[in-house]
C-alpha cells in the first residue's frame, strides 16, 4: 500500500511540467527514502534524477519499496485537472495494474479521483558517481532559463565556460556569434538574484542547446539553479525544491572524438 | 567538428 499527500499539490504539476519534454515514460520508486525517479531521453544523452523526500509530505505512507511505470504525458493530463491550490495525494495498491491521483480543493468542496493505467517500463538505472566538480555555478533560473531561450535563436549548441572573469555562455551561427558573461555578483537585496561562481579549475564544455532549453522547463520549482561543471564530465543543472529535494538534470557534452 | 557523447560513456548501470 502506497499513500503520498502533498498539501503544495502545484510541487506535483511543477515536477512533471519540468521533465515531461525530455522523458515519455519512466518508473516511479517509491521507499521510505522518499519518491524518486530516474529516467534518460530517448536518445540516451540527458538524465533526469528527481527526489522528493518521504518528511516533506503530510502523509507518506510506503509499505514496501515499489516501482510504478507511468506515461508522463497522461500523468501530466491528469495533473492539469488539478487545481493549483488543490492537496494532490497518490495512492496504490502492492502489485496493483493502476495509481490513483486524488486532488481536494483547499475548501474541501470538490474532490476529484483519476485512476491512471500503470504500464511495464524495462529502464536501465544508473550508478551516478559522486564527483568534485571543477566549478559550481549558482544563479537565478529565470537569468539562465533566459540565456539559453536568447543563445539558441542564434547557435544550437552552447559552450560553457567558467573562469576568473566569470561564467560565459558562447554560441555560434549561421549569422554570428554570441557571448554572454555573468560575472559574480553577491551584493544584490536578496539572495536569490545573486550568482555565485566557485571554481576550483578553468572549465570548459559544449551542450547542445535543445536539451539545456528543455531543463529550463523546471524554472518554476526553484528561483535558483546550481550548474555543476567538470572537464570530461557531464553537466548538472539542479534546480533545488524546497524543504524536499531536487530535480536534477545530466547532459553528456559533445567532445572531440 | 565535435560528436555528441551518451550519457553510459560516464554513468555505469547500476
């Protein structure tokens, strides 16, 4: 038996809106740790991790450790008939064919149940090593959800580049080049509109931009994203969700082969 | 002219 209940039901809508574009379907895992999911793209080059903590829900209950496969665009159907202030709670049977979605209004005057087919998904689970990152940037995620938006009218792929002078995002194209630099800035009102840059050595790496543009999807679940960079590694764009964990998202660089 | 690399090149299943 499986029962999650989240107040902040819109937590729900946010997750799956930010990675429904790069995943079709994956395996839910539900434990006492908390409910969780890891999934690549179909062409095996970006990874989605999510977390969200079991002490962040009111109610978690989770019986025994189980993996439900789900559609993420039926999950998203259902999710949008749920209100943005609705209380969302997932429900499941051991070994059932199907997971309930209940969403109740704030005034307990509508509530509304979706019973969604559980399908049989054969996904690979990978190990993620634990890795020092050459250089962690932090900045708002509307700042970098904005470069990317602007960087791939010109270029398709982007080149990442932290140093002394700052962080550089570099694209070119038929018709030019394009650099932009954020350089470190922690004297602004409120922490949230500050990018922090700690670098242990120079980094630089190329991402294809469609990918970066699709993390951006997730902007909603955190005012601030940490990009973790290391040479010959893949980059991570994290967007932390508060008090319950976190979406992360893996994408292979393109390298010289 | 760089190649795009797969996410298995770094992350080992599990």
């Amino acid at each position: 038996m499986l029962e999650l209940r989240l107040v902040q039901g819109s937590l729900f809508k946010k997750v799956l809106d930010g990675i429904k574009d790069l995943v079709n379907d994956a395996n839910f895992d539900c434990s006492s740790t908390g409910f969780s999911l890891q999934a690549m793209d179909s062409s095996h080059v970006a990874l989605v991790a999510l977390l969200l903590r079991s002490e962040g829900f009111e109610h978690y209950r989770c019986d025994r450790n189980i993996s439900m496969g789900m559609n993420l665009s039926n999950m998203a159907k259902m999710f949008k008939c749920a209100g943005n202030d609705d209380i969302i709670t997932i429900k499941a049977d051991d070994g059932g064919d199907t997971v309930t979605f209940m969403f109740e209004s704030p005034t307990q005057d509508k509530i509304s149940d979706f019973e969604m087919k559980l399908m049989s998904i054969d996904s690979e689970h990978l190990g993620i090593p634990e890795a020092e990152y050459h250089a962690i940037v932090k900045m708002p995620s509307s700042e970098f959800a904005r470069i990317c938006r602007d960087l791939s009218t010109i270029g398709d792929t982007v080149v990442i580049s932290v140093s002394k002078e700052g962080v550089k995002f570099t694209t070119k194209g038929d018709i030019g080049i394009a650099n932009i630099v954020c350089r470190q800035n922690t004297s602004v009102d409120k922490p949230e509109e500050a990018t922090v840059i700690e670098m242990n050595e120079p980094v630089s790496l190329t991402f294809a931009l469609r990918y970066m543009n699709s993390f951006t999807k997730a902007t909603p679940l955190s005012n601030i994203v940490t990009i973790s960079l290391s040479n010959e590694l893949p980059v991570v764009v994290e967007y932390k969700i508060a008090e319950m964990g976190y979406v992360r998202f893996y994408l292979a660089p393109k390298i010289e082969e | 002219l760089k190649s795009q690399a797969r996410i298995a090149r770094y992350f080992r299943s599990s």
